[in-house]
C-alpha cells in the first residue's frame, strides 16, 4: 500500500522539483557514474510544482514494487523543466531502481557536494518541520523501523527547502552522467 500527502503549492516557479528518499548503500566502487546507485531503492517520491506538491511513500518494503510503478506512471506527467538538490542521486536511482531515464534541467545545490544545511543556512531558509534536520541517513532508519509520518514530514520539508532554493539563487546546470546498466 502507498501513503499519499498531497497539499497546495503558492508560489509560483517553473517547472518541477523531485525529492527522493531511500533505502540501501551507495556502491562505492562506482564513483563517477550511475551504478553508485545501484543498490538504492526508492521508498518516497515527492515532487512540487507551482501547483501542488505530492508525497509517495511505499508503507514497508512489500509496497516498493508499488511505488516503483506508481514513479513510472507519474514521471512522464510532470511539468518540465526538472530539478533536483542532487541530480546525480535522483538520476542514479530513478535510472537503476525503476529503469528511466530522466534528464534534469537544474541542479539546485551549488556544487556536487554541497550540503543541503549549508544551503538553507545560507540562504535563510527555515527548517519547515523537518524532524531530521536535513539528515536524509535518520529518515531512512525511521522508514526501516515503520515511522512512516516522520519520513513523509522530512521529505515535505525537502520539497519546501529546495523550492526556496530555487527561488532564492536559481539553478546550476547539472554533472554530465554516464548511465550505465548493472546486471
């Protein structure tokens, strides 16, 4: 079964932010391109638009199948252009865990790396509930252990952030990434 959230979006930009959080470990032997994310499952897909903003989440690891369709549906419906904290991420992941491939128009951190904290405080970007406080390691041991709401509340709070992002400084182009399949 999915859990669902879904509420208005009131300030206007271009296009759609997604938000991934997940489960499972980055292969690391794999550095510079997609198979890093190999081994990462998605368990809540959200993204905002000038519209609405919609959360996704898998309600334990028997609805994953589930929410990977449900991301195969929804991702063609989305208003372009597409953004991201962390492209490489969204990009690795929807390419392994679902098996599309998405081109990101804007990467909405600073530099590959650059914390999302680092960002927020910046730009004076309030903590919008987030109960991790841009800790997405602690979201993934609460869905692992069942606390669904908590992990709902942080990816929301993701959204709202990156939309601020956006707002406040724009977009970077996003890295150039090799997709390569894994078998």
């Amino acid at each position: 079964m999915l859990l669902t959230h879904s509420e208005k979006n009131n300030l206007p930009f271009e296009g759609t932010i997604i938000d991934i959080e997940s489960i499972g470990d980055f292969c690391r032997d794999y550095r510079c391109d997609s198979r890093e994310y190999k081994d990462i499952i998605p368990t809540i897909f959200g993204y905002i638009n000038n519209n609405k903003l919609n959360i996704l989440c898998a309600e334990g690891h028997s609805a994953l199948e589930e929410l990977k369709d449900e991301i195969i549906k929804v991702m063609p419906t989305l208003k372009k252009p597409l953004f991201a904290f962390q492209c490489d991420f969204e990009t690795g992941t929807l390419f392994h865990s679902c098996g599309i491939m998405v081109e990101f128009n804007g990467d909405l951190n600073k530099e590959k790396f650059e914390p999302k904290r680092d960002a927020i405080k910046l730009l004076g970007i309030p903590n919008y509930d987030d109960p991790f406080y841009d800790n997405g390691y602690e979201c993934m041991k609460a869905w692992l252990r069942g606390d669904y709401d908590s992990s709902m509340k942080h990816n929301r709070s993701c959204l709202l952030k990156e939309r601020d992002i956006l707002l406040k400084r724009k977009h970077r182009k996003p890295n150039e990434m090799k997709l390569y399949p894994f078998k």
